[in-house]
C-alpha cells in the first residue's frame, strides 16, 4: 500500500551528517537560541511522506518522526488542506480564549474530532498545548477529585482555614499529596510532570521537586517465550512494591501515571497482566490511574490507544495525549474529574483550536486509510526480519521487544550513539532512548516498501561497526 506517491525511492546523502550549511546555521542560530540539540536543519518544504530532507541536500528516510510526534508524513495534503481552510485562518488571526470565549466551531471540532477516537468509557476531555502540560492537568484533576472524596457528598465547602493557608501554600488549603511514578518513567519537564520523571538526572538536577513515590517498572528479560516464569514473577513483585508504597508513603497517594510502554526510558514494556495488577490496586485503594500515552497514542502500537493492548476490565480514570495526535489534553472517564468549581481547571488558551483542526484531518486520515490496522500488519514483518537479522548480527541487536506491538520496536546495542551516527551517515534517521536503546518510531504511512532499506541501513552499518 503507498500512501506518498511522491517519495523518494531511496535515502540519499550528499554530505557528512550534519553537513556544513547545517553546521553553519546552527552557529548563527546559537547566538540568539540553544542550538545545542540541534541535529540536522531540516528544509521542511522539500521533505514529503516518510522522507525528510536537510539544508544540505540530504534526504533521510526518517524512522523517528520528530520524536514520534508526525503521524501521516511530511506535507499531508490533507493537513494542507486543512490549514489552508476558512476554520483555520480564523483560529489562528481570531486565537480564542476557549473557555470563556469559544467558537461556534469549537463543539463540532471536539465531538466530530477528538471525542470519535476517545478511549473506551471516556466521555469528556480537556485540551492543553502540550505532553506535559496534559499530565500537569491530570495531576490537578486527580489531586482535586481525591479531595472532594475525602471531604464526602455533604461537606463540600472550603472553610475559611483552608481558604487562608492555601495563600501560604500551607496545609489544609495545600495538602500534602502525592502522584506515584515508575523508575525510568518521562511524563514531561514541567515543575508537577517533571517531579513524576525518572528517566534522567540532566531533566531533573536543580530543581525544586514534591516529594513524590517511585516504584520498579518490570525489567522484562527477552525473547519473552523463554523467561516466562521468570517474568511473572517480576511483575509480581513490582505491583507488591506499589501496594507497599500505596499504603506507607508519608503522604496520601492520590494517582498513579504510567506510561503503556515507557519510551524515553528505554522503551520498557510488561504485560497486560501487569497493568490489569496495577489498575485493581488503584480501584482498591480508592485512587485514580492516570495513562500517558502522549507517546503511544494515535496507532503506533497498532491499537489506537497502547492500554488496549491491556484488555482492562474497566475504563481508566485519566488517558493524556500529544505528539501524534498534533494537540494535547486529557480524556477522562469519572464525573468527579471534572472540578467542582469553575475556574480550577483553567487557562487563557485551554489549547488551542487550530491544532485540534489539524488533529482532526489527522483522525481523518487514520481512519479512512485504516492506518492503525496497517500500522500492526507493518510492524508484525518489521520485527520478524528485525528478529532474522538478530541471528546475523547478535552482539549488536540485543533484547529485540515490540512484538505485537505494531511499529514500536527497540533493542539495545553496545553503542547506540555512533549507530545513531552511522545511520544518519547511511540517510537513515532513527532514535534512541534510555542508556543504550535504539527505538524505532516511524510514521502511520511507512510501508512494506520501506522496510528493505531501513534494513539495508543497519545491515551496512553493523558490519562497519563489527570491523
């Protein structure tokens, strides 16, 4: 199936990589901006479908997406049209403080867009502006919602105590509450999201964070068929950590977020057994189970959201999304996450209605090309010949994982840096994660008819590095 008509055949590089004029912008641009993460200066008009090109007349067969964040390839016609639409013009000269000044198109834009693909059970969402800013409000909606619980149907008036330590920042106006996180977890770089990051100590040194919990999150050993046994029994004893920490932390636990498969941590997964484990102890301990699949969501898991791999009896309490969905928020799927007052979720922009315009032809095209379907079939045959080439090549591809899981595919490698390297020299751009991960996050669209040549690519540049 080919859904950019107008690719490239091939990668190709002109330069080393970065080339010069890359390296060159990137010393004016640090003048006045950071340009230290810079990698390539990308010439965004000449880049289509899969393939990305850079200032240097490079073309990459890009299999990382901006950070998993593009999902139906560079230059959409779709999204053009969209952007180019009487709706979009209007939201972007006419920028709408939505919640108390929202369009006549705001309601069609959520029900016929966002609310079409909301998880099962989840019946209202918030939208925000970015990944972290989505975890930041379900942190406040859980933290909100457990306080009126505890307040009880017949006490939900502030007192006047409350009401004048919360100016000080003191309890009972200020609680002491907590959000409990996994090791090597990322929910963001906000204050709130960033105290729930775990992943590595240049996001979090000198910052002031709460004084929130941290349990394991399974470390699987792979293939899976063959620790079994071994696994089960680490997954056990990850949830018995949680129920410890859920009963003795020195503060009330009021949620718990976990990413489906943890991503900037290594691409870390467990089984739906795991998960199914987590959820009953959250149901038991009266708390709310918070999801981020601002990573995982919209298809790459080949299911459109990665926790209906979980097959949970029970919708979750919170699900937050970003990067491919090309907005940002939260669904949820209990009444009492919604405040009790107005105002206590709030921000002048609440969003933002042209990228949930973009959202939309996204969903659009997601759905009419059944792209979540394709994406499972893709990465079922990406795997298998990732798994074959693992035989010719087993000191560099260890603990292949992603199986089932549509495109998200990882394995480790004793250098994920110079293979990075490598590949892009090679006009292949893929990502890493965690110390030594190499990810794979490719867009909704990539094909059968890429994956020979991203094979091609680590084929060559393992037998380079094994010399």
């Amino acid at each position: 199936m080919t859904f950019a008509l107008s690719e490239p055949p091939a990668p190709s590089t002109l330069t080393a990589v970065p080339g010069p004029s890359t390296n060159a912008t990137k010393r004016e641009l640090d003048v006045i901006f950071d340009a230290r993460t810079t990698q390539i200066v990308v010439d965004y008009e000449k880049s289509y479908g899969n393939y990305l090109s850079d200032v240097d007349g490079n073309c990459f067969l890009d299999v990382y997406a901006q950070i998993a964040s593009i999902p139906v390839g560079y230059n959409n016609p779709a999204l053009i049209q969209a952007a180019q639409s009487r709706e979009m013009i209007s939201a972007l000269v006419n920028r709408p403080a939505i919640g108390n000044f929202p369009s006549q198109h705001w309601l069609k834009l959520l029900r016929e867009g966002l609310m079409r693909v909301a998880p099962r059970g989840c019946t209202q969402v918030f939208t925000a502006q970015s990944g972290s800013e989505a975890n930041e409000l379900a942190f406040k909606a859980a933290f909100m919602a457990y306080q009126r619980k505890q307040r009880g149907p017949d006490n939900q008036h502030w007192s006047t105590r409350e009401l004048e330590s919360a100016m000080k920042n003191q309890a009972p106006g200020s609680p002491d509450l907590a959000i409990l996180s996994f090791k090597d977890s990322f929910h963001g770089r906000g204050l709130g999201s960033l105290s729930a990051t775990r992943s590595k100590p240049v996001h979090k040194m000198d910052i002031p964070s709460f004084k929130w919990p941290q349990a394991t999150f399974p470390r699987l050993k792979y293939p899976l068929e063959e620790h079994e046994d071994d696994n089960r029994a680490e997954e056990r004893r990850c949830l018995q950590e949680v129920e410890h920490i859920l009963a003795s932390w020195y503060c009330p636990v009021a949620g718990v977020i976990v990413e489906p498969i943890q991503s900037e941590g290594g691409d870390n997964h467990a089984s739906p057994g795991f998960f199914q484990g987590l959820q009953a102890l959250t149901k038991k301990h009266g708390i709310y189970l918070i999801v981020d699949e601002v990573q995982t969501g919209f298809g790459a898991t080949g299911r459109f959201w990665g926790h209906e791999h979980w097959e949970l009896p029970a919708a979750p309490d919170i699900v937050t999304f970003s990067k491919k969905a090309q907005t940002a928020g939260y669904f949820f799927s209990d009444a009492m996450l919604r405040p009790d007052k107005a105002y206590r979720q709030f921000n002048t922009w609440m969003g933002d209605a042209a990228r949930v315009i973009i959202s939309n032809a996204v969903i659009d095209e997601i759905l009419s090309k059944n792209l979540v379907e394709h994406t499972a079939r893709i990465g079922d045959i990406l795997y298998e010949r990732l798994a074959a080439l693992s035989t010719k090549f087993p000191q560099l591809i260890l603990n292949l994982r992603g199986k089932g899981r549509g495109t998200y595919i990882a394995f480790d490698t004793p250098d994920a840096s110079s293979l990075l390297k490598e590949m892009r020299n090679a006009g292949i751009n893929v990502g890493s994660c965690g110390v030594s991960t190499i990810r794979l996050r490719p867009m909704l669209i990539f094909g059968e008819e890429h994956i020979p040549l991203l094979l091609d690519g680590f084929e060559k540049v393992f037998a380079k590095l094994e010399k």
